[in-house]
C-alpha cells in the first residue's frame, strides 16, 4: 500500500431541522393550543485513533465527509428525530489542522481516542414553547441552527521509539532489514526508500521497541531537494535519532564527513528542536574495510567530525555490531522512560504539597468553607 501522510479534506455536520407551529385539531376541542414540536440535531463528525490503520490513502480521494441534517418538528407534539453522527477513522499520530488559521484541532496519539470535528447544528423550537397566559395562540418558531463546516489538513507522524538519518545508500533499510520485521526495498542504488518504514525491534520475548526509516536526505533537502524533508516531521515524535553513515563509499570520491556535516546541517535548517533531539552516530558498511584499517579510520572520522556523543561500529549487511546497538537503545529507552515517570511524579508530589499548604487565615480558605 502507498503511504500517504498528508491529505486534505472537508467536514460539512448536519443543520439542525426547523421548529413546527401547529395548533390541536380534534373535536370537541375547540381550543386545543399550539402543538409543534422542535426540530432534531443535526449529525456531527467525530474522528478516532485506529492503530490498525497506517496511512491516511483513505482521505486522499475521499475529500468530503458530510452528516445528515435532522428532520423537522411536526404536529401533534411530534418532536423531529436527530441525525446519526458520522465517525472517521484514522491512525494514531494524526495531527489535525484547520486549513484556514492553522489551529490544531486534535493531536491523536492514543488508540481509540476520540474528538469532534464538527458539531451538528441544534433543532429549532416549535411553538409549544411559545405558549403564555397572555399568548395562547403563539405562532412563533424558530429554524434550526447550522452545523460547523471546516476545512482541515491532516498531517500524519508516525510513532516510533526511534528515528534513523542518512544520507541516500548509507544503508538504512539494511539495517532496518537486520534488526526488526520490517522488510523495505533494498537496492545497490541510491533513494530505494520513498516512503517511511517502520519495524518493531525484539530484544527479548517481552521487550522491543519501534524504529522508523525515512527516505534519505541530501544536501539542500530543506530547500526542496530530494524526497527525505517531506518526511522529516515522522521523526518529531521519537525519543532517539542514529546517525547511518556509509564510512567506506565504494565511489572512493565521496567524503563520509562532509555528508554528514551536511545532513547535520539540513537538520538545523528545517526544525532546530530535531537537531537539539538524542542522536546517536552509527558508522555502517565496516565490513568492506580491513580490519587492520578499521580502528584508525573511525577514530580519523570521529577527530574531524569533531563528535563527542556515542558511537557505534556496524555492518549492517553481516550485523556485526548490531546486537550490541540493539541493547544500547533499548537500556536507553527505558531509562529515559523511567527517568520521565520519575519527573511526572515528582511534579504530582509538588502540587499536591502546594495544594495541601493552604493557610487556614487565608481568605480564600474562608470563602471555601462558607
């Protein structure tokens, strides 16, 4: 299936139908007064989070979802029945935009979470509601409402543990073919990714985490060049980005560390919170270099790339080194995740002090017991 991550559409909710004015007609009952009864709502438009889906192929040629209006009240007290709302599905890491001020409407980023798009307009009121001492015959009503119509833009982050940058043919989808389930296109040419990949990572039965593969960048990606800065936003969301690069090209004409001072960059022009983001220098295709070579070449590379974060060794085509990365990200992870719980309670714990430190003297105290 193509993998689409952006698309456009229009959310059109239902109007809510008019109040009646109608009036008793039964003998012997001259007088029977107003009898209308209200319109119904209209039909709003929710969305939910669906991690069973994966891209957003079903919006890209269905462009306008619409919901029924609500039918008019009638006589005889009769109330108009509402509309059914209508319910969108869409995967998890869906961002919503309203295509017109750019407001984010909904961040989905959790299985089964739900929100509303468009809010279906409410039923006008009959004459029943009109009806005084002094007004016994009212011929008032009131039409229904319209409901919310908006032009969105969806815009879809994938949601992964961990993000990988490079160069085209630095050989990432190799990587990502040794280290998890996924199987993206593997060629001896350059730009074989075209849309993201991702793949779930087993380090043991009970422990794994999802890695993310995005076509390659090259130097003026920010500017439009190549395919990579269409999906940059895929990595926002991940808690670690690697670094892949080729350290051996087989063009011998290539320099390892000019590209990946490029890439460093073309990251800096696009989103300065990404470079600011966890990353991890991984150095591929160490398998075509002797072994006699390696040492120094990695340690040349290091010394002008003037890299001080954590690096790691690997060949992605044998995976030599590529259980000891695998291990290395996962004790990451989870200390950064533990250490993130830790935050979070350690916040709870200050304002549930800063609630419970309230001075009985205080005013406000005192309005509360009043």
């Amino acid at each position: 299936m193509k993998f689409i991550d952006e698309a456009r559409i229009e959310v059109i909710a239902g109007d809510g139908g008019n109040g009646c004015a109608s009036f008793r007609r039964e003998k012997f009952r001259p007088f029977g007064g107003p009898d209308g009864g209200d319109g119904g709502r209209g039909g709003s438009i929710w969305v939910v989070a669906d991690r069973n889906i994966n891209t957003l192929v079903d919006f890209r040629f269905s462009k306008v979802h619409t919901a029924k209006n609500g039918e008019p009240g009638r006589g005889s007290d009769c109330y108009g029945k509402g509309a059914d709302d209508v319910t969108l599905r869409m995967p998890v890491g869906t961002i919503i935009i309203d295509d017109n001020n750019g407001e984010i409407i909904a961040d989905l980023t959790e299985h089964g979470q739900t929100e509303l798009l468009a809010r279906g307009g409410e039923g006008g009121w009959g004459n029943i509601h009109f009806k005084t001492s002094t007004n016994r015959a009212p011929r008032q009503k009131t039409e229904g409402k319209e409901g919310e119509r908006r032009a969105l833009r969806l815009e879809l982050k994938v949601l992964a543990d961990v993000g990988l940058l490079g160069m085209p043919n630095a050989g990432k989808s190799t990587f990502v073919t040794a280290i998890s389930n996924a199987r993206p296109k593997v060629a001896d040419y350059p730009f074989t990714t075209l849309h993201p990949n991702l793949g779930v990572v087993r380090v043991s039965h009970e422990k794994s985490f999802v890695i993310a593969d995005i076509p390659g960048l090259i130097e003026g990606a920010a500017e439009g060049a190549g395919l990579g800065h269409q999906f940059l936003r895929h990595l926002s969301r991940t808690g670690l980005l690697l670094h892949i690069v080729d350290i051996a090209p087989m063009d011998g004409k290539t320099d390892p560390v000019k590209e990946a001072k490029a890439l460093v960059k073309e990251l800096e022009k696009y989103d300065e919170e990404l470079l600011n983001k966890p990353r991890w220098l991984v150095l591929n295709k160490l398998d075509v270099v002797p072994e006699d070579e390696r040492k120094k070449l990695v340690k040349d590379f290091v010394k002008k790339m003037a890299w001080k974060g954590p690096v790691f060794e690997i060949s992605a085509l044998n995976r030599e080194g590529c259980e000891d990365l695998v291990h290395a990200i996962y004790r990451y992870l989870e200390e950064k995740r533990h250490s993130d719980q830790r935050s979070e309670e350690k916040q709870m714990t200050e304002e549930a002090r800063g609630i419970s430190s309230i001075d009985p003297d205080d005013p406000r105290f005192k309005i509360l017991e009043d």
